[in-house]
C-alpha cells in the first residue's frame, strides 16, 4: 500500500458509507451503520499515517487503496 494521510483516509472512509460522528481536536471519528467499530483518524496538516494505523484501518474497515 501506498502511504496515505489523514484527510485522504477521511474521504475513502465518508466514500465507502462510513459517517463522521465527531472531532475531538485533530482526531476524526467515524461510525457507520451496522458496525459496532468506531474508526479514528488523526489528521495533522498533510502528514502520513503511520503503516501500522493505515493498515489497522484498512483491515477494520475491509478499505483497500
């Protein structure tokens, strides 16, 4: 995978039914209907999320980009 940051992992997120509930500072909180998982995302400016988290995301979310 290649890296990606925060605001793009927000749009793939909102495009694949996944609804933003909150935002509590620079983290992004997403539900989606049906899941019991919350997704959070850090968005700090244009800086990549860490391949651990993108990849934690990615399984949870069964996103791939």
């Amino acid at each position: 995978m290649r890296p990606i940051t925060g605001k793009e992992m927000c749009r793939l997120l909102q495009q694949h039914g996944w609804i933003l509930k909150r935002i509590r500072g620079s983290h992004h909180i997403f539900g989606k209907s049906g899941e019991f998982k919350i997704i959070t995302v850090p968005v700090h400016a244009n800086a990549t999320l860490k391949p651990g988290l993108a990849n934690r995301i990615s399984k949870d979310t069964d996103i791939v980009w």
